[in-house]
C-alpha cells in the first residue's frame, strides 16, 4: 500500500501496534520507489503484478503499472484521497 505523507506515520503505527492483521514488510522513504529489504531494487511502481487505485474508498481501475497514473501524480501532491492496495 502506498499511502499520502500526511496519513502514513498514523498507519505505520496502527500496523505496528496490529502485527498480525496488518503487517508491515518495509516502510520506505516519501517519494521513493526502489524498494531496500524485501525485494532489492524492486521498482514498486512497475514490480507488481496488478496494481489497484481508488479514490475516496472507490475502485478507479486496476493497472498492470502505474509509472503514468494520475493517482501516483495525486500521491505526489500528498492528497489523503488516495492510495494503492497491492492484490495478493
């Protein structure tokens, strides 16, 4: 999940206080794609099979990336309308 600045602190707390239901497998820099740890220098941008945006807690479409989206360039405005959920 890729989340706007101004929410992600909250939710890194409320994974870390909930590990079970909602685990936390890297936390990366604002504004970096290139993942570290889990996957090194996966691109989380181009690296995933399916991608789902939604706006205001509606499904917008599912992508195969989202180098191009106009939701990343919304994350990049540090919106909290929208965010990324990556299908198991």
């Amino acid at each position: 999940m890729t989340l706007p600045k101004d929410i992600a602190y909250d939710f890194l707390l409320f994974a870390q206080r909930n590990p079970r239901p909602c685990p936390l497998l890297e936390v990366s820099d604002t504004g970096e794609r290139l993942l570290k740890y889990i996957a090194r220098e996966a691109d989380i941008a181009t690296d995933i099979p399916k991608y789902r945006i939604y706006e205001q807690g509606e499904l917008k479409g599912e992508y195969e990336n989202v180098v191009e989206s106009t939701c990343v360039l919304a994350l990049r405005r540090d919106t909290s309308e929208y965010h990324h959920e990556f299908p198991a």
